[in-house]
C-alpha cells in the first residue's frame, strides 16, 4: 500500500533502496549522505534486505566493489558525495567503461579547500565527463522517485551505463518532507528482476573483462560507450511516464513552470527550483511575465528540448550551484549557452553563480534574477555575462 | 587482420574470444634486428627458452630448432643470454618494410 511518510532525503533513499533490495550495496560514508548508508547497514543487520553490504575502506574501494560485482552479473548501489566522489573518480569512468548499471545516489556537497560540508553541485559537475548519466532532484519526492527510475534506466539494454542521482546535501539529505512511499511490491515490480549481461559468475563462457585496449581498440571501445548513453533518451522518456502511469507522478528531462507565456526564464536545477518557483509566483501575481525551467537530467543533455523550450523567449538567466574556474561559464550555463547557438532567432543569456558551500538564496536573490532580466529583455544587450548571487562584493 | 568496427564489438569492453592473444602478432614489433639460431654452436641448455618473453624459441621433439619470427619482438634478450662458446643465437640486421613501402 501507497502510505504517506514523514522522512528526509537520505531516509527515502534508503527506503528505495530497502524496497528494490539490490545484490549489492558498498559504500563508505560521508557527510551529508552517511545516514544513507548507515540506515542500510541497520535494513541489513534487521534482516529486512537479503542483499550484501558492504563497507570498504574508502570511496575508492566502494566503488571498486561496486564494478567487481557489477561485473559479476549483480544489481548494485552505492552512495557518497564530495570528496568520496571525487576520491571515486578514477573507478566511475570504469565503471561506465564497462557498461556496468550501477546506481549512486550523492548528496551534492562542496569541494575542498577550504573544506566545507554543505550543498552545492560542484561534486557530480566534477564527474560530468566521466560518462555516468547525472539526474537531479528538486525535494525528498523527487530523490525516491529517480532512484527507482534510475535502476531501469541504467539497466535497459540500449543503455547499460550507471546513473548517478542527485540530492542537495543537507537541503534535501537532512530536510524532512512529508513523501508518497508507494507499496514494496509495486516497486519491486517497476523495477523488475535484474537481468546481467556477460555476469562473469556464468563460467561456462570464457571471456575476458577489461583487457588493455591500444591504439588499434581504445577509440571504438570508447565510441560504443558513448553510444549507451546516447540511447538514453528514449529510455528516460519512456520510464518517466511509465512511472507516472504506475506511481501517479510523471517525469520528463526538465520541468517547466509558468512557461506558456513567459517572456523571461531563470534555468535553476534541484532544491533551488523550489524557491524559484515560490519568487515566480510572486513575480506573476504582480504581472510580470517570467517562468522556470528546472533540468532534472544533465546527462545526456536534452539540449535541443531545452533549447526548444527557450528560444521564443526574450532574455535567460541560467543560475549554477558551482563553477568551472576559467570557463566560458559554468557547467549549465555552457551546454546552453551552446544548444541555443543553432537557432536565428534566441535569446540573450546570461550565467549566475549561486550557493557555493550552502550559502542561501532566497525568494529576493530570484526576484533580483528577475529584474535583470526585464532589463536585458528590454535592451536586447547583455552587459555582464557572469554574476555571484548573494555574495559579499 | 580485419577489426571490428565500433558497432561490431561486444558492450563494455568485454571480450568473448579467449585465447585470442595468438593473433597478436607480436614478430610485427621488430625494427631492424632479428636472431639467428645458429645450430651447429647450440647446446640444448634452453636458457633462450625460459629467457624469452615471448615464448618465441622454437622447440620440437625435445630440442631448440629456431625461432618463431611471428611472435619474435627482435629483443636480443635470447642473444644475451645464450652461454655456448661461440653464440648460436646472433643478431643480424633485418630490411623492414615502413609505411609507404620504402625500405629500411
């Protein structure tokens, strides 16, 4: 039965994770996703999930194991963020390099130095090369819902590649929201029985797993990988509504709120969004003609969708929670920046740095947003293409 | 040998073709010097063939006959190591062929 449930982000994660009861999980924790991997370990010592768990002496490890068993034809999860991702990254481009499905979850947290706890994106925007596909979540629902999805996602057949979930540290890890948990055989079924490919368990196949690959293999090796997460769309799409059919909440690439007729739009993913939408609300009721996108999935990036979905209008704010020192913009920023540049008519454009390290931004910082935006829709002219929200200046 | 193309391979790296190491020619890597076994100088000691990296000294019924020059990388290391009075493995020059067909 679909029952109402008072938990916080990393409490709904383990809540999935109790219900789907994958082969594997290993993980080691760290602030702010350890309660995710700590109330495992409790599922686990209670008896109420059959699968392994495991505790490895880093992130490193954790996500070696999580190939290893991966590799052996298991269904398998782990969950980390910041300085455990990044000490993870070398084995994630592993992992996607062998086309292993696993599913993390992260709670979006800073980079040091200087060291910091709290939530931003720079963590899985750090990881956006490594060929995982990246969802974010806007709020503890959002975070259940696209873990589950995730593990469809990341084992459909044209796709095998893993899928990294999003959650803003502390935000949504630590905020407590009253969630839909739907019924433990209903899940079970959405997510259906695991089937691996070439599991190296099945020892009547000879195979090797991994070879070194020279010049004369490296590059269609890499070729066919970026083909996995290539034909994720379709299947993005399709488990998105299927979800909505089964579950009653339906999920696309991006969300848009107060849209239709907007003249203005601020692009702003995961927690932030809902604060946006708050400031729109208030923004529209005083007449101004301003709407939201909010990306739920970074990659692949639907950038002709959202390119579509921004080109009639007059002016763009696109607001990151991290920053890519030296770039032409942050990461969001970038990709759409660069989706636009195909289209004659589009609007001017222009990248807001928010919330590194956790700092705040409230319904005022958006309504500011706003403003500059009237005036470059107006104009036509964008004078500063990079701003801070909130920062002493 | 004809590869496969980026469609043809199997997902995730895995390779289902075991063994399949015989087909990499490594006697391909040799760039102007190869080893001659100079049989009449060979004292069966076999120190070629526990030194060769390759497992490219040729052995049959019980005694060292040559070299295989498919698998052969021209490394000396068989040379080098050869103990009998005068060599019975020599390094000699060797014309390769270089892309483009000119000669070296």
């Amino acid at each position: 039965m679909s029952t109402l449930k008072t938990l916080n982000g990393n409490q709904t994660i383990a809540e999935a994770v109790r219900q789907i009861d994958p082969d594997v999980v290993a993980a080691y924790p760290i602030t702010p996703s350890t309660a995710i991997v700590e109330t495992i370990a409790k599922f686990r010592a209670d008896g109420l999930i059959s699968g392994e768990f495991v505790c490895p002496e880093s992130e490193h490890s954790a996500m070696s194991v999580c190939i290893g068993a991966a590799s052996a034809g298991g269904r398998v999860m782990t969950a980390t963020a910041s300085q455990g991702l990044a000490l993870m990254w070398e084995m994630l481009y592993i992992a996607a390099g062998l086309r292993l499905p696993i599913v993390a979850a992260i709670a979006n947290r800073s980079l040091s130095a200087p060291i910091n706890i709290h939530g931003d994106h720079s963590d899985t925007m750090g990881a956006r090369d490594s060929g995982w596909i990246q969802i974010y979540s806007e709020g503890c629902q959002e975070a259940y819902d696209n873990f589950i999805q995730a593990f469809r996602i990341a084992e459909h057949l044209d796709v095998r590649t893993p899928v990294l979930v999003g959650l803003d540290g502390f935000i949504i890890s630590h905020s407590l929201e009253v969630i839909q948990v739907e019924d433990d055989a209903k899940v079970k079924k959405f997510v259906g029985e695991y089937k691996p490919v070439y599991p190296l368990f099945d020892t009547d196949r000879k195979m090797t797993v991994g070879p070194i690959d020279f010049t004369d293999y490296y590059f269609e090796h890499k070729r066919s990988q970026i083909e996995g997460i290539e034909n994720a769309p379709p299947v993005i799409e399709a488990v998105g509504k299927e979800f909505g059919k089964t579950f009653g909440r339906e999920y696309g690439f991006f969300e848009e709120y107060r849209m239709d007729d907007a003249e203005t739009c601020i692009v702003v993913m995961s927690s932030a969004a809902g604060t946006c939408k708050d400031a729109i609300d208030e923004l529209r009721s005083e007449g101004k003609k301003i709407g939201l996108l909010k990306p739920r999935v970074f990659r692949p990036f639907p950038h002709q969708k959202i390119a579509e979905a921004l080109k009639k209008t007059k002016a763009v704010a696109v607001l990151d929670r991290s920053s890519s020192p030296g770039a032409f913009g942050a990461p969001l920023f970038t990709e759409i920046r660069s989706a636009l540049y195909d289209y004659q008519e589009r609007p001017p454009i222009v990248n807001y740095v928010y919330g590194l390290g956790g700092r705040d931004i409230m319904v005022e910082h958006f309504k500011d947003v706003a403003q500059k935006l009237e005036k470059i829709a107006e104009t036509g002219k964008v004078e500063e293409w990079l701003g801070y929200i909130n920062l002493r200046e | 040998m004809s590869k496969e193309t980026w469609k043809e391979l199997t997902i995730g790296t895995i390779n289902l073709d075991a063994g399949n190491s015989v087909k990499n020619l490594t006697g391909t890597w040799r760039s102007g010097k190869k080893p001659e076994f100079i049989e009449e100088n060979c004292i069966q000691c076999f120190f070629c063939w526990l030194y060769c990296p390759h497992f490219a000294i040729l052995v049959k019924d019980g005694e060292v006959k040559g070299i295989n020059y498919d698998y052969c990388t021209g490394c000396g290391i068989c040379s080098v190591e050869c103990p009998s009075k005068e060599k019975s493995i020599v390094m000699v020059k060797e014309e390769i062929e270089l892309a483009g067909g000119s000669k070296k």
